[in-house]
C-alpha cells in the first residue's frame, strides 16, 4: 500500500504495518456488508461507514464494494486469499487517485 494511505491511517489507528492496515479494512468493509446483508436500517449503515472514515479508514465505501464482487464471484476466488490480489489492486488505485487530486491543485 502506498505510503499516502498508510502512514496518517497508521499513526492514528496504531498499526505496525500495512499488511495489518490493509487487513483491519478488511475487516471494518466486512462489518459493513453484514449490516446490508441482514438489513439494518440503511441511516445505521450510513452511520457505519462514516464512522469508519472519520477514524482514518477514508477507503471504506470502496472497499465494501470490492469485497461485494469478491463475494459475488466466489467461483472464480475460491478464498479471501485468492482475492489478496485484487485488494492490493484496489489499495493502489486509490492511493494513485488520492495522489492525483493532490497534484491537480497546483495545474493552472
């Protein structure tokens, strides 16, 4: 993961590296999809997610609809494992979009 992501989430949240940042996320977007998956009110999940971002985890409604294809294509990702890859595609992709809307501020 890029350093753009980790080393703020890091600080705040007090993980040692960003294998186990990337593996919280993963947790905290589950968590999410549980919600939806057993219908809580849609303003509790909404709650959810921001909550998620105001700690650090600005990545959360991404990440939940990356893991939603993971789960929608399990024939094709036999385990959460198999999946790694593509989530570290999804971490480099949003950090690469992150640094882009920083460096679009100085473009006349």
């Amino acid at each position: 993961m890029p350093d753009i992501l980790i080393n703020s989430t890091r600080k705040l949240n007090a993980y040692s590296t960003w294998q186990n940042l990337v593996n919280e996320s993963i947790v905290r977007a589950a968590v999410i999809i549980y919600l939806i998956d057993n219908r809580v009110a849609p303003n509790k999940i909404r709650q959810s997610v921001i909550d998620e971002m105001s700690v650090g985890f600005y990545w959360t409604p991404e990440l939940v609809k990356c893991l939603q294809y993971y789960t929608q294509h399990r024939d094709k990702y036999s385990s959460i494992e198999s999946y790694y890859t593509e989530i570290a595609g999804f971490f480099n992709n949003y950090a690469n979009s992150c640094s882009a809307k920083v460096d679009a501020i100085f473009l006349h």
